[in-house]
C-alpha cells in the first residue's frame, strides 16, 4: 500500500478527534525477557500502551510476538521483566479482581453447574454480599450470554460455545475496571465464533468495562474494537502502528461489512501484517 494511500486512511479513521476520556490502562517501558540456555531473549521491549476508560482495544500480530504474554503480564499472571502497568493510576502487584481474564479455553470445573463455576469468583470478590446477591449477580451475568435456562447444566453437560459463554459471564460477574480477551473465540465454529461475538459486544455496550483483546482474526479486530493495535515481530517487540476504528455503536455486522470505509481497513492492517 502506497504511503499517501495509507496517510489517506488514517487521517480519515482519525478524524473523530481526541479521546478526552481519562486512562484506565497505562504500560509503561514494558519489557519481558525469558533466560534460555543460548542467554536472555527478549519478547517485548520497552513497549508504550494507553487504553482509555471504557475503550475496547483489539491487539493483532503474528504468532510469537507477544501478544499474549503482555496480556498475562497486564493480568498479573506473568512477571514484568522491566517497565509498569498501572490500573486506575495504580501499578499492580500480581493478580487481582480489577483485572478479569478470558482464556481460548474457559478453564471451568466440569463437575459444577454454570452457576457455580461463575459463583466461585463471585463469592472471592464480592464476601459481603448476602447469598441471594450474589446468585442474583450470577443468574444476570449468565441470562445476559444466553444461558438463563442452563444455569443449572453442569460444565461437562454444555458445548463448547456455551461454556465460553460461562467464561464471558464470570468475567463480568466480576465487576472489573479491564478485561482481558486472550483469543476467547479462537477454537470455535465461524457460526458460533460470530454468535458469540454479538454476546460480548451486547453485554460491553451495557457495562461499558475497559477491554483489551487479542485476536489473530483482522476481521473480528475491526468488528469490536475501537482501536487496533498492531505489533511487530519478536524478538524486542513492540507496537509497530494502530488504527482508529469510527464506526458507530452499537455495531451491526451488516452494516459494518457494508460501510464505505470497511475494506479499507481491512486491507491497510493485512498489509501491516504482510510487510
């Protein structure tokens, strides 16, 4: 893609102007660094990120650039070789309940129904709460992904679409100021891949919750996201460019897949990728 035609698109996906909402999510000089026998090697490398209150961020790169050790480091699952992150203007320290996280697997007891999976988190962040609060937080984060006649289907009982859809309750049962999207919809079916994604987009609109994801699918990126954030390849990875994404929400998959500026964007973060 020719520079002029790239300025074009991004001066046109930019034209909303600033962003004055304030920040929720800062990393700072964040670098990660693995000892192997052959000496260090270097993931990531003083890495800049900014993600402003209520701000849904899609992260695109190629496999091994780090995309999801920066999002298990922002999780607190993973130790920060150098740099910070900070929350609310607060730097953490490990894992903690304003940061919820959905794996490519949903990770439930496959004994325990729906409503106990999304219970068990919702006990450790809310044990003041009396007992019928907090099923009532449960039973309206699982109606809310489709599953209000399955809450009492044990993990093992449901497909995989739908305990996913468990994961996606549980994390925003929770009540947290960022989730975190590692490939949530990577091992499913297109269909439910697609159906999954109106769930999230639906329950977000409504919680207005900080999120950042990261994805391999272009398409899916431009979907959701209000921001895309392309890496660059490891070794000493970093943010190679990002692209504002103006379509109005609430989104309608038709109608994005329609709009006059949609290949554009499409083909300027294919090229990103390709070169």
């Amino acid at each position: 893609m020719e520079v002029l035609e790239k300025n074009k698109i991004q001066q046109k996906a930019n034209s909303q102007g600033k962003d004055l909402r304030p920040d929720m999510l800062v990393c700072q000089d964040i670098t990660k660094i693995y000892p192997t026998p052959k000496g260090d090697y270097t993931v990531l490398a003083d890495l800049q990120l900014t993600v402003k209150k209520g701000e849904f961020i899609s992260i695109i790169g190629h496999s091994g650039c780090g995309k999801s050790t920066l999002l298990s480091m922002i999780a607190g699952l993973n130790e920060i070789s150098a740099g910070k992150v900070l929350v609310d203007q607060e730097e953490i320290r490990g894992a903690g309940p304003d940061r919820a996280v959905v794996f490519q697997s949903p990770s439930l007891f496959p004994w325990l129904t729906a409503l106990q999976n999304v219970l068990i988190g919702v006990k450790q962040v809310f044990p003041h709460a009396s007992k019928k609060q907090k099923l009532d937080i449960c039973k309206y984060y699982l109606d809310k992904v489709g599953l209000g006649n399955d809450l009492n289907k044990r993990a093992i009982e449901l497909s995989q679409g739908m305990q996913q859809r468990v994961g996606i309750a549980r994390a925003f049962a929770l009540k947290p100021k960022v989730l975190l999207l590692d490939e949530p919809f990577g091992m499913l079916d297109s269909l439910t891949r697609g159906e999954l994604q109106d769930v999230l987009l639906e329950v977000w609109q409504k919680e207005q919750i900080t999120a950042l994801m990261v994805t391999h699918d272009v398409d899916e990126s431009i979907f959701l996201a209000d921001r895309v954030i392309m890496m660059t390849s490891g070794p000493y990875a970093k943010i190679g460019d990002e692209l504002r994404i103006p379509f109005e929400r609430p989104r309608d998959r038709v109608h994005v897949l329609e709009h006059d500026d949609y290949y554009d964007y499409r083909s300027y973060l294919m090229n990103f990728l390709n070169h």
